[in-house]
C-alpha cells in the first residue's frame, strides 16, 4: 500500500460528521439516502456507492465531531479498507481536514493506519488463502501547510504497523516451530540490521549468571533455554537507560500444575511480552529515536519430564531470594524474577517496564480490553497511562498496597511463587516488585490484550500486536 500526497484515486471517500458535509461529489447521494433513512453519518457507518453507473464514492460516517477521537479514526478507515478490498478497488482518494480537538499529524497517522491495519493476515498455514486483493495506493488530500508532517506521520504510521505484524507473527507462529533458539534468533534477524546488538545467552551461560529460577523453569523441557538482550543506543551522549523486559514461555503447558486442554491450546502465545518488546525496539531503532533502550527476554518451556521442577520445589534466584514453588503454572514470574534482576544490577537500568500474558485472574478482572498494571513509580505509571493514550491501548493500574505482600511471603522460602486465589494479579505484580531493587518499574499484565479469540475494531482474531505503540510512544516522550 502507498501514500501519496495528492488528490486521485479511482474511489473517493466522502466523510460526513455533523460539521462536515460533503459539498458537491456525494451531496446528492447523501440527502436522498438520508431522506430514505439509509445513512445518517453515524460513527462508523458506511455506505458504497460503487458500480458502472454509480458515483464511485463511499460515505463514511464520523458521527459527532467532538467525540472523534484517534482510536475511532483508526477503526473507522480500518473499516473502509476492508470494504474497499470486498470491491477488489486498488486506488482510493480521500481530503483530510482538520478536526476540532485533534492534532493534525496525529490525525494523518491514525487514518494511514486504520488502511495498514488492513492489510495483516497470519494465512501461512491455510492451503485455501483468502483473496489477498489489494489496495494499492491511497490518496491523501492533505492542508497545503500540513505536506510535511503529514509525510512523517505517514512513515510513523508505516513504521509502528510493520512493528505491529512482526509481534503478531511472532506469537501467532506455533509452538513446534517457535521454541527459546528460535525466538532469539528472530530478535537477532529483525533487530541487528538497524544497529540493536543481540546477545544471546545458552543454558551453560544462564547457568554462569546463576538465574536458578528461570532455569528451574526450564528444566522440564528438551528444548534448551535461551537469554538474550538487545542493546539500543540511540543517544551515545547519555547514560540513561530504559529497560523493556518481555515474558518469553514460547509454551506453558503448567508443567506438573499442568493445564486442562482448553487452557492450554493457546498457551503458544506466553511469548507476547517478549515479542511485543522486540516489535517496540523494531519500531524504536528504525525511528530512530534518540534513546538508548535495552531489551531483555528470558526464553523457556514450561514442560513436564523426568527432571522438570515439581509443585513443593524450593529454587534460588539470581538475586539470591529463594522461592517456594507452590504452583509450577505460576512459572512467568519465576523467569522474570531473573531477567528483572538482570536489567536492575546488570544493565542497571535507570526504568524498567516488564510485559507478561501472567495471570488469567487479569482476564477476569479486565477482559481483553485492558492490561492490568502494578508500579513502585507513580510518576513513570503516568508516562505509561499517557502513552497508552496516545496509542489507543488501554491501562489500568490495580492497588499495590503493602498487605499484600504478605500474601507472597514464604514459609520455608523468602517468597512463594503464589498468593491464593484472591488478588492474583496484584500478588503476581508484587512478586516481581521484589527483582526490581528499588528502580522505577511498571508491570503491564497482558494476558488479555495479547491475543483475542474474535476479532475487534481493527485487531484480527489471534494476536493482536497491542502494546508495541504503547512502548514506542513511552520511550519517544520519555
Ligand atoms: N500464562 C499463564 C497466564 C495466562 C492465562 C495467560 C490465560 C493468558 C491466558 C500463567 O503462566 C499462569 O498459568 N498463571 C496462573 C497463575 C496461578 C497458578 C497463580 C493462572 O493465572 O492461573
Ligand atoms: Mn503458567
Ligand atoms: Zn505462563
């Protein structure tokens, strides 16, 4: 699909809101089919008027302007993409104006990806493809004084979608062909081409770093771990540093708590984290952002075996903090617990944000909607909420208070690797708390927003890419 600055396409798209009207292409249509009651310029609302005889225009309702927002614009261009493509049209124009409360670069970008949304499918291993009819240029209309922001806000646009996909597939990819090796390796062909170094630890040098608790982990599986980070500099003049740490269980089968077979089908998707933080440094570096980030994932199975750990293990840490394994399901946390303490003492990270599909007590708080978050810093947790809003992901923040703490406290441990039934995300995010040693953290509890079983707005059924703006914004406004 490409952008070009100027009017044309075979199609045009005439918008209709309650301040705009469309004045002479589509007037016509528009008070005969509002006369009939057949479009009313409703948010979302579409009406095609394509055929031999026909104006060649679809209406596009924006409903009331004052509450068009970016993430409505995403869904509603998402929208007519997909009609677009139903009518095999490659070219369509549209006039972009400014909207009242919007900022009109932010407006370009969340139209040019409401289009570029359309375009993801995971079909590789359907024998029966769906027709892949494509729009090949899209026109944009765009304010005279506006043409150069509205070329950068194109190519971020460009840039996050293609960031988006790569997390998609990467999670959508099953999990006898995505194991540890193969997602490092994933991060070392998607990342070193735009200058991120990838350092990628195997099992005898996780076992040198003494991270038991990951290792514990994964010793249940055949398939040997692996540890990596990824090192961006985009700002050599300074020291500080952002660290985005990514659960990365490329499977969770529960290991010995293990999983009834309908939890466990989608439990291929227990990389999320890792994979939305590698789309974030994809997106960050070929931005050029001029931040220095480091990623950090560390990669297992959570498998059972002769020698996988067993629920009433006792393992160490990286940290050295012991920890009761009550609940061998409750393994996330047990990997991160080592990769956190890595980013805190190793990269001695200046933030940190981690990403987990952790606990399914999140799904039942929040749905598919909203990640649940857990912070020791309320001033990073603002810039998290600010991000998320700009990129149209939803957060919400659950209480940390002290108490529960207790409910992780171990008896014959430091910790316990879970908290009871009640709080499960909190009690999840808390433990983590304990790996970060006092640096500015923000816990993002994906388990919901990472993957969907239907589709929604502009995200497909499957993975769902969320986040990766989030973590692009995040780090681009830090
Ligand atoms: N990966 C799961 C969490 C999950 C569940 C993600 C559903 C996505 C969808 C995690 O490792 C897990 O199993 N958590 C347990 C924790 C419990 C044993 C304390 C859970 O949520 O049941
Ligand atoms: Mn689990
Ligand atoms: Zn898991």
């Amino acid at each position: 699909m490409k952008f070009l600055l100027e009017k044309g396409g075979s199609v045009e798209i005439v918008l209709v809101s309650n301040n705009i009207h469309p004045t002479e292409k589509g007037r016509e249509l528009l008070d005969f089919l509002k006369e009939k009651e057949l479009f009313k310029g409703k948010f979302n609302e579409v009406y095609s008027d394509i055929s031999p005889k026909g104006e060649n225009i679809i209406l596009l309702g924006l409903g009331d302007e004052e509450e068009l927002t970016l993430d409505s614009l995403r869904k509603a261009f998402y929208k007519v993409a997909k009609e677009l493509k139903k009518y095999k049209i490659d070219s369509v124009g549209v006039t972009i104006p400014k909207f009242k409360d919007l900022c009109y670069k932010s407006t370009v970008t969340a139209i040019t990806e409401g289009f570029l949304q359309s375009e993801y499918s995971f079909d590789k291993y359907l024998s029966d493809k769906k027709d892949k009819s494509s729009l090949e240029e899209v026109y944009f209309d765009v304010l005279e004084e506006k043409k150069e922001k509205a070329l950068e806000a194109i190519k971020e646009a460009e840039i996050l979608s293609e960031a988006i996909f790569l997390t998609r597939d990467l999670v959508n990819e099953r999990p006898m062909y995505m194991y540890p090796e193969v997602l490092a390796n994933a991060a070392k062909e998607n990342l070193e081409e735009l200058g991120i170094k990838v350092d990628i630890y195997n099992k005898k040098a996780i076992e040198e770093l003494g991270m038991k608790a990951f290792l514990a982990v994964a010793e249940g599986s055949s398939k040997e771990p692996r540890f990596f980070v990824m090192t961006y500099n985009g700002d050599p003049d300074s020291k500080e540093k952002i660290a985005l740490v990514g659960k990365g269980l490329t499977y969770d089968s529960g290991g010995y708590a293990i999983k009834p077979g309908d939890s466990m089908d989608t439990m291929f998707t227990d990389m999320a984290g890792s994979a939305t933080v590698i789309g974030a440094l994809r997106a960050i570096a070929k931005a050029k952002i001029k931040k220095n980030v480091v990623g950090i994932v560390a990669a297992c199975e959570n498998l059972i075996s002769g020698s996988a750990y067993k629920n009433g293990d006792i393992v160490g840490s990286m940290s050295g903090k012991t920890i009761e394994v009550l609940n061998t399901d409750a393994e996330g946390r047990l990997t991160l617990a080592d990769a956190l303490w890595y980013a805190a003492k190793e990269v001695k990270a200046d933030k940190i944000i981690d990403l987990a599909t952790l606990t399914g007590a999140c799904i039942v708080a929040l749905g598919n909607l909203t990640a649940g978050a857990i912070t020791n810093d309320e001033d990073l947790m603002d810039e998290v909420k600010k991000a998320s809003e700009l990129a149209g992901e939803y957060v919400w923040q659950l209480p940390s208070y002290p108490e529960y703490k207790e409910l992780i406290k171990g008896d014959f441990g430091d910790l316990k690797n879970t908290g009871g039934r009640g709080a499960g995300t909190i009690t999840a995010g808390l433990f983590l708390e304990e790996f970060v040693d006092k640096t500015p953290w923000v816990h993002l509890d994906i388990a919901g927003t990472a993957y969907g079983d239907k589709a929604k707005g502009y995200l497909p059924k499957g993975a769902t890419g969320a986040h990766v703006k989030t973590l692009y914004y995040l780090v681009k406004n830090m």
